[in-house]
C-alpha cells in the first residue's frame, strides 16, 4: 500500500536509540541527551539521500552568536501561526524503510534500521482556527517517477489521494488511514499551533538555505532533541526545519498569519476516497473513513493463496513449455501483453514497484506462513544490481528475471477484483521468458550476484513442473 505522508514533525526525542548510522554532529546533534549539547552550527543536516554517513551534502553554516551574546528578551521565537497558506514548500520526507521502494514512508521517533529519503514540494495550507486540520499538495518523487499526493489530516483521519504517472495507467488511488505516533504508536491529532513553545535557542547563524539557493542568510537556530528549527532573527519568520530521520522541509515564505481559502477543507472525506470515488481505494469505508483493517481474502482469492498446488493445466514439462502455457492462460484472462523483451528492465522494475503499492497484504502473510516460493521474500534495491548490468552487459538477464517475477506478483498477490480493474485500463503485463539462463562457470562474484537475484525470480518452475511421482519398487 502506498502510504506517502508529510514530513510532519513528532516532537518526541530520539538521542536514546544510539545513533546508530554514526552520523557526525553535523548531520545529528540532539539538544537532550548528547555530551556535550548541540551547539552553533551543529546538527544543521542538509540535503540527505542515504544512510551512510557520508550520503548527504551538508549545510554551509557560519556562527554569529551563541546564546550568551544575545539578550534573551530581543529573540522572537520562530511563528508557526494558527492559520496560514505555504504556496511554495520544498523538502525531504525521512522514515522507516518498510518496502523496497518506499511508498510507505511515515517520520518515526528512532533513527534505526534502514530509512527512506523523498523528495517532495508543493503548496500546504494550516488551519486551527475553523477546520482544525492541515492539507498537502504536493509532488512526489518516487522510484517510479513523480507521484502528484493530495493529503489531508483532520482529527485521527488521513486521507492520501494519489495519482499515477500515466506509464503506469494514470490511476487515481485513495488511501485512508490512521495518523500514528511514531508510525505505529497511538493515533495522533494534526500539529498543534504552540509546538514551538517547546524549542531552545541554540544560536545566530549564518546558513545556506536549500532549494531557494540562498546563501549566508542571517537566521535565528532553535532545537529540542533531534529537531532544528531556523528563523529570521528580526521576525520570527520560521524558513528552515531538519530532523536527521524526519527530513527537511524549507518555507520560503514563512509559516506566518495568512488567509486559508476555506475551500481546502469542504467536502471531507475526498470523494475520491468515499465508494464510486478513486478506481483503488484502501483501507476506506464506503463513506470514506479508514477501516480499523484491511478487508480479508475471501473466495477464489482465498483458495488460490492457501492452494500451492497449481492445477494439472498450469504446469509444463521444461522451462519453454511451462513459460508458454502460463503465457496463454495470462493472455486468456484479457490482460494487454507484450513480449519480455519488448521491455526494459528499469521498465519492468517501476511495474513491479506499482504492483507491490496496490498487493494484498494477506496473500503473502499465507505465504509465509506455508513457506510458500510465492511469498515475497527478497525486496532489494534494485540500483546494484542494474550497475552490475550494466558493467557486466547482463541486462538481458535483469529483465527475464523481472518478467517472471512481476507475472508473479500480479498473478498471486493482487486480488481478481484489482487485476480485473488493471486488465479494464490496459495495464500493460509482460508475458513470460522462454529460454532458462544457465550460469555459467568462472563467472565472478558480481556476475554471480546477478545470477543469484535471476535464480530466485525464475522460481515458477518449482511448482509448475509437470513432475511425476516415480514408480513404486517393485517387491520380491
């Protein structure tokens, strides 16, 4: 399930999970809980894209002042208002990595495990005066290219309506959900306006100010435990936020007083999201509110996850057989096709990540459960493996991989009614390689990796091989 939110800040500390990246103090420096605190300049983090202490491109910065040179009663703490419109916001959302290709990304209170970085921009509008809720419009990029994400939290309720590219059949997909602390705790209400109450002043700085490309800006540095907050010393005016694993957001024109067009918050829940809104709804009430579960398999959906058996007609008896009878039962099904090597692999691979956004999570806990080769159990980053590729010109072999494994994943983790809709919207399905990839001798350990990776694709023989039991022994 694509689950793309905002980088909204949680105002929970996080120096105790132990900086286990070993970031430097200037990517991460807390205000509580480091020896020594965080000072001027440190933890002021820039533009981020891994988790290797050296993936990041860190911010210019330049002390003015510490907080003994300046007169407390001369700072304007940084003005968050109880109403206002962001025509302009740019950023970097930081969560958990809970997919390969991290369409479920939701800021988290530790900075352990492996973490998503995603670029985002557009318009936000705030209201705690009327509706008590906040909106996002914004422009996704993702590894299948920019998704264009309306989002709205209003009470516990989050609504994320998403629209595809149109490579990827232009759809529309709502998804309603529960905002929770941390991304799995308790369910949280949107931002309050006085958050800032709980900031320190850390120092004056002169700073570069990402996206906007400004450089030596006089601003104001405030923080409380991972978080660091930059404002104009003479205004308030907030501009800057960054949080090593909640991301960083800039304002170019503040988060100050303005006019919310009331027509951001009419007519919620989205009737995307209501039943006859979006083609895919998840997790939505026919009215529009986030179920407390998904919905269970039931049916042919059912049998088929429980049923490793494929029937008599689905198996063949060599690898070309077995890819041609699979190819004609796919093609029966109405499904737009087309041949493996009329893609690319980097093709096949944006198809896999929109099928993994919309798959049913209960096909694979059966899986799982029944150690089943269906289940999904070796979600990769797929950039190693096209560099290896590339190098080694084993392109050919990435993509019959590719096709075997994403007629999988459509097949045994979409549900009839999600594939019927995909089939209705000509979707486009590869069909299947014919020739199995032998791997070859003295190849070397990164050739192998690729080989491994095609290995494990190409499972489909193991359960549609036309296998006969051997005869019994005769006994004397």
């Amino acid at each position: 399930m694509i689950l793309i939110i905002t980088s909204l800040i949680s105002l929970i500390s996080g120096q105790t999970d132990g900086n286990p990246h070993k970031w430097d103090r200037t990517r991460r420096c807390d205000t509580i809980g480091y020896d020594p605190p965080c000072g001027v300049c440190e933890g002021v983090g820039g533009v981020a894209w891994g988790d290797d202490p050296n993936d990041y491109s860190p911010t210019r910065c330049t002390k003015v002042a510490g907080p003994s040179d300046i007169d407390p009663s001369t700072l304007k703490r940084p003005d968050w208002a109880v109403e206002w419109y962001a025509p302009e916001y740019y950023g970097i959302l930081i969560g958990p990595k809970n997919d390969p290709f991290c369409f479920q990304v939701f800021p988290s209170n530790s900075s352990i495990g492996n973490l998503c970085y995603q670029p985002q921009q557009g318009p936000q509008a705030y209201d705690m005066t009327k509706s008590f809720a906040l909106r996002y419009d914004l422009q996704v990029a993702t590894i299948v290219g920019n998704i264009s994400s309306k989002i709205i939290h209003q009470d516990i309720n989050f609504w994320i309506v998403n629209k595809y590219p149109w490579y990827l059949g232009g759809f529309s997909q709502c998804i309603c959900t529960t905002a929770k602390e941390g991304g799995s705790g308790a369910p949280v209400y949107p931002l309050m306006y006085n958050w800032t109450d709980n900031l320190s002043f850390i120092g004056r700085e002169k700073i570069d100010v990402e996206y906007i490309w400004q450089k030596d800006v006089l601003l104001d540095h405030w923080g409380y435990g991972p978080h660091h907050i930059w404002s104009e010393p003479d205004t308030g005016k907030l501009i800057r936020m960054w949080q090593p694993f909640n991301g960083l957001q800039v304002f170019p024109g503040g988060t100050s007083i303005g006019y919310v067009d009331p027509s951001n918050f009419t007519d919620l829940p989205p009737p995307m999201c209501k039943k006859g809104g979006a083609l895919m709804r998840i997790k939505c009430t026919d009215d529009g509110y986030p179920q407390q579960k998904e919905d269970e398999l039931e049916g042919k959906d059912l049998h088929r996850a429980k049923n490793p058996v494929p029937a008599h007609d689905f198996r063949g008896d060599s690898f070309e057989q077995m890819s041609s009878i699979l190819n004609g039962h796919l093609q029966a099904t109405g499904a737009k096709t087309k041949e493996c090597d009329d893609f690319t692999h980097q093709e096949l691979q944006e198809l896999q990540q929109f099928f993994h956004s919309i798959k049913h999570s209960d096909f694979n806990a059966i899986y799982e459960l029944n150690h089943d080769p269906r289940r999904i159990f070796d979600l990769r980053d797929y950039s190693e493996i096209n560099e290896l590729a590339g190098k080694f010109d084993l392109e050919h072999i990435v993509r019959d991989g590719h096709c075997h494994e994403a007629v999988m994943w459509f097949v045994h983790h979409l549900t009839d009614e999600v594939k019927q809709t995909l089939i209705e919207h000509g979707v486009i399905i590869p069909l299947l390689s014919y020739a199995r990839h032998a791997v070859p001798d003295g190849i070397s350990d990164h050739e192998a990796k690729i080989y491994d990776v095609y290995e494990k694709q190409v499972s489909c023989l193991d359960c549609h091989a036309n296998y006969k039991p051997p005869r019994p022994l005769r006994m004397n």
